[in-house]
C-alpha cells in the first residue's frame, strides 16, 4: 500500500509516523512543496514551539477554538494534550508546562521537536521528498488517486492531506471540484494597528487583566494586553482576533475597540472606590496615587487623557472630570485601522468544510481514502498551543486509520 502526505509540516510529519507505525508495510510517502521540512515548527513560539496547553479537560480543551470546538471535542476522545505529552516523552523529549499553562520542550527550542520528527521517520523509513508540488489529486477508476505534479502524475492508494492554512481559497479549489466544501480562510490571531492613537508612546507596557471588545459587536476577550508601538497585542487582542476574525475581515479590519483596563470591573464599583479615594486622600495629587495597580505610565496617559492636570488633587475629581475618569478606565475608546501578523506565526480561519470530514478516522465522506489533518480543516484556536495540538489529535487520528479498508 503506498500512502501519500502533502505536506511536509506539523501535521505531515505527524500523521506520516503514525501512519508507519500503525501500518509498516505500506510506503509511506512525504511531499513537501517548499525546500525544507518543518518551517513552521521552526519559528513557532519565538523559536521554542509551543507543542500545546496544559488544558486536560477535554470539554474545556475545545473551547479555546473559534472554529471546530464540537468536531475536536470527539476528536479529543482519541489523542488529547495527554496523549501528547506521552507521545514525545516516549521519544525522549520531555515537555514542561509554565505559569500561564503553554507547554514547551525542556530544551526550549523548537528544533528538538523537529530533531524527533526527522529521527522517528528515518527509523521507521519514511520518505521524505521536498521541492514536490502537489498540484491537484485525481481519484482513478481503481478508486486510488493520482497525484498531479509539475508535468508529472504519481499513483498511490491512499492520500493524507495536511497542507496548513491557506491564504488565497485558490489553493483549495481542486477539492471544490470532487464536492467538497470550502470556507473561504481569512487571517486569525493577529494584533491590532493604531496609527493615530497616542497610546502607542507607552510601547512594552503590559496590563495583566484587561478586558476588550470590539465595539458594536457580541465580541468580547480578556487577559494580559501589550501596548505596541504600532497598536496592540498580547492574548486579549489575539484571543479576541481569533473569535472575531470574519466580522473583522467583512470591516476590511477598521473598527474600535473599548478597553476595560480594569478587567471586568462595573461602572456602580468604580465609582464608589473614585468616591471613597476622594475623601481618604482627598489632599493628594491623583498622579502621585494610583489605587488600582497600574503601571504608573499607564495611570498617568489615563488620568491626562480624562483632563487631569499634574496639580489635580483626588478632592478635584468631579462633575465631567469624574465621568471622563471613569470611562477611560472601564471603557477605553480605540481606533483601529488594520492588522499585523502575530510574530512569524501564519494562523487561518477557513479550509475544508467539518461536515464532510468523518471525526472518527479524518477521511473525507466524499472520497473514500482521502484524509485530512492540521490546519487545512476549518479549524483554528487561539494562542498558546492549541492550534499545534489540533494538529497532533487529528494527524494522529488520520494516521491510525488510514490504511485501514476504505469505506464502502
């Protein structure tokens, strides 16, 4: 049995092995486009992969996808972060979780994961082939596939299909032609761009608990937030990128957002610690006291953006100055007027189309022995080692079943 994968990434490499392992007398077969394997890995996680979440309740698990949290929630039933953290300490690469539960390895570098992979296909006899282009896949009349390169065609029984996310639906149209589905994909996981906005002065400032919304819309994320020196990042914006991202691609990406700075603190609260701070330190300059635990350039831009002046004593704090304060804090007005790529890290919503991907074993319900795994499905999380573990649970899953008997 001679098994095709396309694409040499996360995925690939992930659902090949399986593959081998599970079935070791088929040929198992890598094609890779680009000249190197992996590049994705590479950069991940700044260049220490991010291998997934210490998340291990499955139900939760899904919830940090915008996009196929149902389909993974079964699919987790197979191969969760778990499973993952098991897998890689087989092969003597030991993970570690931190403070904020994203899971890297030991080493802190992404290229022990690459290291593995391209140790573990080697030992098992994959074929690895780059600079391959897999232009379309054909079904045959023997219900096997030909696989349509520059000027050439290669026949195999059985294809995994693990191309990654795609920018352009041009990449993907082939499968509209053998019925599949595909949502159009457009960017996730991105920060946001202010040009005009002065806050971009206080660059590196992090406020840990902050919550955003984009306003006129049901979109809502919190957590830490990083002033950039073209707008914003850190997980709020990204996780809320994520969450929003074809409402805000349908604005061409100019909108606002309304900040909390304070996390979820309500108007009626705000006002009474404003009102108690007024008679307790009713002589002292608001610049010089700051009762929420801000960064002290963060209170300061707030306080002057609401109309106090350096000589402004908390006794002061009233009428408009009062209500500017208190909207500044708890509902923060920003222009937005495009997006940037978070770090080196390409993430899209949209690919294949859930319903015609069988959860059980990842082959298509239109053609049978045609898999999928990785990005190409319509899924996609948010940052912090979800999207790699999509990835390794739907690579795994299709791996493991591809060599079985296709379905009738």
């Amino acid at each position: 049995m001679k098994i095709a994968v396309i694409g040499g990434g996360a995925a690939g490499f992930f659902s090949a092995i399986t593959a081998k392992e599970t079935f070791p007398n088929a040929e198992v077969t890598i094609y890779e486009k680009s000249a190197k394997f992996l590049s994705k890995v590479k950069v991940s996680g700044g260049g220490r992969c991010n291998v997934t979440n210490a998340c291990y309740d499955n139900k939760e698990l899904s919830t940090f996808y915008p996009r196929g949290a149902n389909f993974l929630r079964k699919a987790f039933e197979q191969f969760n972060t778990l499973s993952t953290i098991e897998w890689f300490k087989k092969r003597g690469v030991e993970l570690e979780a931190l403070s904020d539960n994203c899971i890297f390895p030991k080493s802190n570098s992404s290229q022990t994961i690459i290291d593995c992979f391209e140790f573990e296909a080697r030992k098992l006899g994959v074929r690895c082939i780059i600079q391959t282009p897999i232009i379309s896949i054909v079904p045959d009349e023997y219900s096997n596939f030909k696989l349509i390169t520059n000027g050439d065609s290669i026949s195999v029984d059985r294809v995994i299909y693990t191309i990654g996310g795609q920018p352009k639906i041009t990449t993907l149209e082939w499968l509209t032609h053998l019925k599949h589905l595909i949502v159009a994909p457009v960017p996730s996981l991105f920060t946001f761009n202010m040009p005009n906005e002065s806050i971009r002065e206080l660059m590196g400032i992090v406020n840990e608990s902050t919550s955003v919304r984009i306003e006129k819309s049901k979109w809502i994320a919190d957590g830490p937030l990083l002033i950039t020196h073209w707008g914003m990042s850190g997980p709020a914006i990204l996780k809320l990128s994520a969450f929003a991202a074809r409402e805000l691609a349908e604005k061409e990406y100019q909108f606002a957002v309304l900040i909390n700075w304070l996390d979820q603190m309500k108007e009626e609260e705000l006002r009474q610690i404003l009102q108690e701070n007024k008679v307790i330190h009713s002589e002292k300059k608001i610049s010089n006291y700051n009762p929420f635990g801000l960064k002290s350039r963060l209170w300061i831009f707030l306080i002057s953006k609401s109309g106090c002046i350096e000589t402004t004593r908390w006794k002061d704090l009233q009428g408009k100055l009062l209500n500017r304060l208190v909207n500044n804090l708890i509902n923060d007005r920003y222009s937005v007027e495009g997006k940037t790529t978070f770090k080196e890290e390409f993430v899209t919503a949209g690919g294949v189309d859930l319903s015609l991907v069988d959860v059980k074993n990842m082959q298509s319900k239109v053609i049978s022995g045609l898999y999928f795994a990785g990005e190409v499905l319509n899924i996609d999380g948010v940052t912090g080692g979800f999207n790699f573990q999509a990835a390794w649970t739907t690579a795994y899953i299709a791996g493991k079943n591809v060599g079985i008997n296709k379905a009738e």
